[in-house]
C-alpha cells in the first residue's frame, strides 16, 4: 500500500485544523510514534480529524469507497446505472465482469485499509496517554471505533471475507488471512456498541454533522444487525434513532441532502474547496444538452409509481441527440466554485432508519406487521403517495424491497448491497444458464462478491482470491 503524509494544513468542508506534527499513514502503521501524535488533546483531535480527511479522499480523484466511487460501481454491478464514459474499469462492473487488476477495486481495498490502520493507531494507542482527558479519549476513540466498523462493514458486503487489522502490527497484518463474514461482522458490531457508548449526542468540534456522534454509532449498528438478521436488535437500535427527538424528516425532497439537513445524520463535506459533493460532480452534466456520464437504468427509472415526487425531484433529464437520457439529481451542484457548501455527502440519514425498523417489525420485532406498514406509510407520505395495500408479511416485506429501490438508490451501495442479503440478486440479473438477460454477457453467483485485488494477492502469501477469480 502506498504511504501517505498528511497535511500540516488541511481543509476539510467547515473544519480548518492544524496539524502540529506529521502523521504518517499507513504502512507501515508501527512507525508512528503514538507517544508524540497524542502527547495532548490537540494531537489526538488531529488524529481523528486525520481519519475524515482520509475518507473523503484526494483530490487528485484516486478511487476509494467513502468518495462517491462506491455509489456508481454498485450502481453499475445492480439494476441502477448505465455508465458512458467509456471507462473499461466501469464497463467492467456494468458486465459484473470484474477482475483482479482493476484499478477501482484496488483502490477501494487499499485506501480502506489506510483508513483502518489509522483507526487501529486510535484506538490502541490513545488510551495509555497521559495528555488527554478521560472525557476527549472517550469521544476521539468512539469515533475511531466507528470509522472502523463502518470501513469493515464496506468492505465484507464488496468483497465478502476479508482480514481481520486490529493493530497497527504491519509485520503481522502483512500476513493476515481472511476472516468469516460472520467474525468480521461480530468485530463491527462489538465496536459499535462500545463506541455508541463513548460518544456524546451532540456532535464535537465542528459545525454540521460531519464527525461521528452517538446516534451515527446507532444507525449503523441497526443497519449491521439488520444485515445480521437480528430483528429485534435492528429495531431497537433504528427505533432510538426514530425517536430521539434530534433528527426529522425534511418535508421537501429537494431539501434532504443539503448541508445541515434535518434527516441528516451523518454527512461528509467535500475535501476541495468549491466542490460540492463528488456524487453531484459524477452526476450531474455540466449542460443541459449533454448525455450525462451515468444514466439511470430501465428497471430503476421504471419502478416508480405514478406520482412519486421522489422520481419528480431525484431524477433528472437532459435531451441529446433526439434522444432522453435519466439520471440521479438527489444531489443538484457539483463543483461550481462555492465555499461553504450548499451539499454534502450523505452517510446515514432518517428515511433509512425507518426502513430498517419496518423491515424489523416485519420479520416479528417491535410492533410487528401493522407498525411495519405504518412506518412504509410515513416514507410513502412524504414522497406523495397513499399508503400500502398489504397484509400478511410476504406482502409487507416486497413493499420495502420496493421502497428501498426508490427511496435508498444510488445511495451508499444499499441496492447491491440489499439485492445479495435478500437472495435477489440471481432473479433481478436474469441469470438464465449463464446468461445475464438484463444487460446481456454472462452472469456467475460468485459475481456477487468483487475480487480481491491481485496485488494484494502477490504479497501476502496467506491471502486467497474470491471464487471465479484468477
């Protein structure tokens, strides 16, 4: 993996911070000195702010999973986009033909760990220091805690089994098989339960919602159980969310994904001055009369009820060569110079939170079948429709897989991610003999995992490819 200096200076959306000394991250992670990185508050705050300025990416556009690359290659992988760049990385993954030297997928194996080992260096290393009160430790290693989980939490539903780094050991991580989705999985959520534990409510240092609070640790733990099949954790967790009292949902589409958002609950500035988001930089065409780089697939841009303001407000169109070309416009600006932002990247939002508690109550949590429709009805609502007619919980639960589709698209990898945890995935690509009908060319079950990148394979000798790789 490639090193990297951090800034002495860094920008990153509301936050301006300096660093006192450099950190290096990673490889390897065992040459930092903790004892000078955390010597105070300062160093440490430094640390953490590291991590955010890590997630959100170089500028110079280098292919990671926390900048917007993951919404259009999951994108692609799925039923949502159609890419016309003429990327090969990106045909690749519209062909769910993916291979071991894609620079996208290596790129999202090794940036992630970077990240990781920067978390690790947190969480290991900041509780012996003497320099930093009890209550700053809490909430510096609560947000390590869950940046790591949610850098794992990626990682298992891209690539499956994965290692496990916990320590900043580069000698020993350099040789570190993969571990059972499910060990990855108790990893995350052990983490998060420590961390919703060590984080304050309100959200630290910083203007908006760009570093982790305790309800950030909260909505991914109810979506990692969710994903776990532990109903009854899943709404718990979802439902102290939903009744918190601190988020709301914004009754204006177009207001859902600006800067400060009431349904936000985490979010992520961009790292360069004057962009907006990278998601409305992919998206969004410069004119009006230009095919967009990615357009929405038939199957999304069908699955829209008469009526429904989300495909009023979310999607847009431009005309080119006589022809109409769909894509996403839930984030409206791209770059266009503008500081502070009007949008930032969505992480975990409110109208998630009441989709996996009625996806909980469906399976039996909570208030059941009836409180599960309720909570159906209140997205509905808000996107202008009537309410469900269902009963019976089969009914119920193609309700939410219906509403995931057009209320969660091109959002954070959920449609992939959701088609592969329900057993969808074969049936939506219309795999047929080995034929995927639904874009043409081959479909395998193993192309629901990517691959592992072949220069991770090289170098550590205990690492093996996902099936049906070279």
């Amino acid at each position: 993996m490639k090193w990297k200096i951090l800034a002495t200076y860094i920008t990153i959306g509301t936050i301006n911070f300096s660093c006192t000394k450099f950190v290096q991250v990673p490889p390897p992670p065992n040459l930092l000195s903790s004892s000078l990185v955390f010597s105070d508050s300062t160093d440490a705050n430094s640390a953490t702010l590291g991590l955010y300025v890590l997630m959100a990416g170089s500028p110079s556009g280098e292919f990671q999973i926390f900048n917007g690359d993951l919404d259009v290659f999951c994108g692609l992988s799925s039923d949502e986009l159609i890419s016309n760049t003429g990327i090969p990385d990106e045909g690749a993954a519209y062909m769910n033909a993916l291979f071991s030297q894609n620079n996208t997928i290596l790129g999202f194996w090794q940036n992630t760990y970077q990240i990781i080992y920067q978390a690790n260096d947190i969480i290991n290393s900041l509780p012996s220091s003497t320099g930093v009160s009890n209550t700053a430790k809490s909430q510096f290693i609560g947000e390590a805690l869950f940046v790591r989980s949610f850098c794992y939490f990626n990682l298992i539903n891209l690539f499956g089994e994965v290692p496990l780094v916990t320590t900043t050991n580069y000698r020993t991580n350099a040789v570190l098989p993969k571990k059972a989705i499910s060990q990855v999985m108790n990893q995350i959520i052990a983490d998060l339960n420590e961390a919703q534990n060590l984080l304050s409510i309100s959200y630290p240092g910083t203007s908006g919602k760009v570093r982790a609070n305790k309800y950030t640790a909260i909505a991914l733990l109810s979506k990692a159980y969710l994903y776990n099949q532990n109903w009854d954790s899943a709404y718990y967790f979802a439902n102290q969310v939903i009744t918190s009292g601190v988020y709301s949902l914004e009754t204006d589409l177009n207001n859902v994904f600006l800067t400060g958002s009431n349904e936000a609950i985490f979010q992520m500035p961009s790292n360069l001055q004057g962009l907006e988001t990278t998601e409305g930089y992919n998206f969004v065409p410069t004119s009006n009369s230009i095919i967009p780089n990615y357009t929405i697939n038939s199957p999304l841009l069908s699955a829209f009820e008469t009526g429904d303001q989300r495909r009023v407000n979310w999607i847009d169109s431009n005309q080119a060569n006589s022809l109409q070309y769909y894509f996403p416009y839930k984030y409206k600006l791209g770059y266009d110079g503008n500081y502070p932002p009007s949008e930032e990247y969505m992480i975990f939002r409110l109208g998630e939170q009441y989709l996996i508690r009625a996806e909980s109550e469906t399976m039996g949590a909570g208030g059941g079948t009836g409180s599960a429709i309720s909570d159906i009805n209140i997205i509905r609502q808000r996107a202008g429709l009537g309410g469900i007619l269902a009963s019976g919980q089969q009914q119920i639960m193609s309700a939410i897989v219906h509403e995931r589709q057009v209320e969660m698209f091109c959002e954070w990898g959920n449609r992939w991610f959701d088609l592969k945890r329900w057993n969808l995935v074969d049936s939506v690509m219309g795999g047929v003999n080995g034929v995927c009908t639904l874009k043409g060319g081959t479909w395998s079950n193993y192309d629901t995992l990517y691959p592992v990148p072949n220069y991770e394979i090289q170098t550590n000798p205990f690492l093996t490819q996902n099936q049906g790789y070279n």
